[in-house]
C-alpha cells in the first residue's frame, strides 16, 4: 500500500490557469519543507521542467493513453516514492481526453485511477454568480470524480471575489483560494507551446517564485493539504525500471479499451504492407564488440534545443545495462567517449538550427557513428537532426530528407505499428505514441518506414536505416521496457 497525499489540479478548459496553479502550489509546499512530486496528466513536455523547477525533483507524465490505465497508479507511486505530498497537473479540461475514446487519458481518468481530489481551478474573469453554476455541473458530470475544491483565478477586485464565493456558498464546493491578475507569473509562449524552462533559466526561476507567492498568498494551504491528506491509499507498490526490464518483451503496450466509452475505438492499426521485412545492416556498418558483462554507453542529447524525454526512458536504458551519458549538440563538439549509441529526443532544433549547424564537427561524429552501424533512436526534433538540412541549414546528414518549418501544427495521439524490424521494436509491434510539431520533412517516410499509422490518416512515416531509427512518433517507454533492453543489447554489437 502507498499512500502519498495528493491533488489533481484541474480546469474547466485550456487557458484558465492550471500550470500557474500547480507549479505555485509545488514551490510553495517545496518552500515549506516539504518533499514535494510533481506530476503531469498527458504527454507533454514542457510543464514537468517547471514542476522540476519548483520541487527539485524530476518532473514526470502519467498517460493513460500511452502507457495504459494500469500503469498510472505504478508510474505515480515510482515518481511520489518519498515524498510528503504529490500535485498532478491536468491536461486542457477536466473532461476532455483522447479523440473519439471517451474519458480515457483525461484528466478526470487518471484522478480516478490515483483516487485523487480534485481542485478546481476557475477562470472567473468574465462571471460572478454563473461561477456556481458551472462549479456544480463540473462536480455532478461524473459521481466518481470527487472535487474537493476551487481555486478562483484572475479575480478582478475584493468586490468581485465576494460576490463569486457568495454564488459558490451554495453549490458544496469550498473556495480554496482566489488569485488575482499578476504580471510577475507570465511566461513566454510560441509555436508549442511555453517556451522550456532550460531556454530561459533566470527568467524562469524569477516567474516560479512568483506563482509560488501568489499562490501561497491566495490560497488556503493548510485546507488543501487537508484535502490531499484525505486521499486513500493506493494497492500498488510502484513502479520499477529494474523489474520493468527484468519481465520485458519486444512488443508494445496492449490496447487498453475505453471505460465510460462515449466514442468509437479505433480502427485496427494499418497490415505491414508487402516488401517492408527486416532491416539489413548498412553497407560496409562495422560491428561494434562490447564484452557480455561491459556497461555499452548510451549517449542521450540534451541542452536547450532538445528539451523533451520522459524521465523513465532514461531509468529504463540504465536498468538494461547501458552508461547512460548525456550531451549537448548546441555546445558538445564530440560525443561522450565510448560511446555505442545515441538517443536524441524532441525539443526546438528549429530555433536552434543555426547553432545546431554550426557545430559541424558534431555533426560529423553523429553522421559517423550512425554509419558504423551503432544504434541511432531519434524522435521529432532528433529526426530533423539526423536530416540532409533544415531551414536550408546543413544538419547530420544520417536520412535523405530535407526539413522546414511549417503553418500548421501536428498534434495528438496516434496508434501505430512497426513496418519494419529495427533497433526499437520488432516489425509487427503495435505501440502507442504522441506527435507534436510544426516542422515537415520530405520525404515523410524512407524506403523502409518505420511506422505505419491509421490516425489521423491512414500513412506510413518515420525512417529505419540498418541501426538508425528516426519518427515523428513520441513514444513512453514504460509502456514497453523491451524496448530499451532491445537497444541497448544492439548497442553491445
């Protein structure tokens, strides 16, 4: 049994002041002395630095989408393991999840699954008394999703706050805190969203003291440490990279269906189509020979431009035996030495593509290494990395593929199937992903695609070249931990 005191912080819709709420509340428990976890409902990126920024810890996703509803409870307890309160922070609003599957993956999903109160954060600039209306259709939608309070955002006056907790007196919901506008808790945005803690450290410090002051100065933190103190225990010991890897299989996560489905299930995930067999090694690759009991290292990219990984990824190389060493394609003109494979995540290398080319001798150690034959995994910005160019500037040169910036932004879940063997995942592997990006590169799939995909359109994409694998596709390798044992033990030669 583990039992953590928490709170889901939730919102009627994007916009109305969740991360401002959560990251505050964070660093404001953390600046008591309290151990505090911070928790993302969703795949996104960019919130869990800050939460790692406000608690000092790593900040970590819990997707029911990607890992599936069983793996919540487990993901949560490993990240919360030690600590005296844990703050998850949802995702757009309370009851919005995945397209077309109901409540899965929302963020009234995984309250339910970590049987958490839920608070309410309101945008009540534009309302007094139909606050309450909204507070109680919000609370009786779903019997099973307890919210145990608000928070009032953007109260525009003393006058204004009165007449929203007189509405609110009756609906049941007790007002847990009301924060006025403030210009010290703003932070930048652009095409993706927030622009990442790690591109702006200073400022960022700066704007989480400031919500932690709001926040501590607005809300009432002994009641919501009351209310997260009435969370029951959870049956569930956490989560283990060490086990995960111990019981691990090549395939992907199993499909989990729908509950309280108010949608469609998917359609079965595209046949590998004829032609697309294992991947050859490339011509000429040497093998890489590392002793049976020798730790291979495993470089990770890291550094501004590329900013996006999911902490448990990493957990899981280390438990399946890799050294894992991270460096920075911005400032790093050599990879780690020894190194026996590279993973290079999502971040911004567009905005970085200037720097990211200058750094040519870089450039060339990746392009090297990737035509050894040693294990390439790159996702979104690693893929426009490993490209001919992008923006017209010269990258690594790995894929012959061209990329660039584009106006339309790509996002949302995708349901995909592996089209050809490869260092992540064996042809025939269904997995679950995520796709997030306004770049396009062309062509979009090599003549060995890594991933064949039916949302939202029926494509193929990614690129699989002897040892090197490159996608859009953002995937959580908790989901399936064979994954990391596979590319590591490709990594021994």
């Amino acid at each position: 049994m583990v039992n953590i005191p928490r709170l889901v912080v939730a919102a009627p819709s994007s916009g109305s002041g969740k991360t401002t709420v959560a990251t505050g509340l964070m660093a404001a428990f953390a600046a008591r002395g309290l151990a505090v976890s911070g928790h993302k409902v969703g795949p996104d990126y960019i919130d869990p630095g800050f939460h790692t920024l406000a608690t000092g810890r790593p900040g970590r996703n819990l997707d029911a989408y990607m890992c599936g509803p069983e793996l919540i409870a487990p993901l949560f307890a490993h990240g919360a393991r030690g600590c005296g309160l844990a703050v998850v922070e949802g995702v757009m609003g309370l009851y919005d999840g995945a397209s077309g599957l109901g409540e899965l993956a929302s963020t009234a999903h995984v309250a339910k699954l970590l049987r958490a109160p839920v608070v309410l954060v309101v945008d009540a600039s534009s309302q007094s008394r139909s606050v309450a209306a909204l507070v109680h259709g919000f609370a009786s939608w779903d019997t099973e999703v307890r919210i145990g309070g608000v928070i009032l955002n953007k109260v525009g006056s003393d006058r204004h706050e009165a007449l929203l907790r007189e509405a609110l007196e009756e609906s049941g919901v007790p007002v847990l805190g009301a924060l006025r506008r403030a210009e010290g808790v703003s932070v930048p945005s652009r095409h993706l969203g927030l622009v990442p803690v790690a591109e702006r450290r200073s400022d960022a410090v700066a704007a989480v003291a400031a919500m932690a002051g709001q926040v501590a100065a607005g809300c009432d933190l002994e009641g919501l440490v009351a209310l997260a103190r009435s969370a029951p225990a959870l049956a569930d010991a956490g989560w283990s990279a060490g086990e995960a890897v111990g019981g691990a299989f090549g395939g992907g996560v199993p499909l989990p269906a729908p509950s309280r489905n108010r949608g469609s299930a998917p359609d079965p995930a595209p046949q590998t189509p004829a032609g697309l067999g294992g991947a050859e090694g490339l011509e000429g690759a040497a093998r890489l020979d590392v002793g049976a009991g020798a730790k291979p290292v495993v470089a990770v990219a890291g550094g501004a431009a590329f900013t996006f990984s999911y902490a448990e990824n990493t957990e899981l190389l280390a438990a399946a035996g890799a050294d894992v060493v991270t460096f920075d394609p911005l400032r790093d003109e050599a990879l780690p030495l020894g190194t026996r494979g590279v993973v290079i995540g999502g971040g911004f290398p567009e905005v970085y593509a200037p720097e990211l080319s200058a750094n040519e001798a870089l450039r060339k150690a990746v392009a090297e290494l990737a035509l050894s034959g040693a294990p390439v995994a790159a996702e979104c910005a690693g893929l426009l990395y490993l490209a001919r160019s992008l923006d017209g500037l010269p990258m690594c040169g790995v894929l012959d593929a061209d990329a660039r910036m584009a106006k339309r932004l790509t996002l949302g879940y995708r349901d995909a199937v592996a089209l050809t063997d490869n260092v992540l995942a064996p042809a025939g592997a269904r997995m679950r992903g995520h796709e997030f990006h306004r770049t396009v590169i062309e062509p979009g799939a090599g003549d060995e695609p890594a991933w064949g995909m039916h949302l939202p359109e029926r494509r193929v994409e990614g690129f699989v070249r002897g040892n090197v694998h490159a996608s859009y596709l953002h995937t959580h390798w908790a989901a399936s931990p064979g994954t990391a044992l596979r590319f590591v033990e490709r990594c021994r030669g």
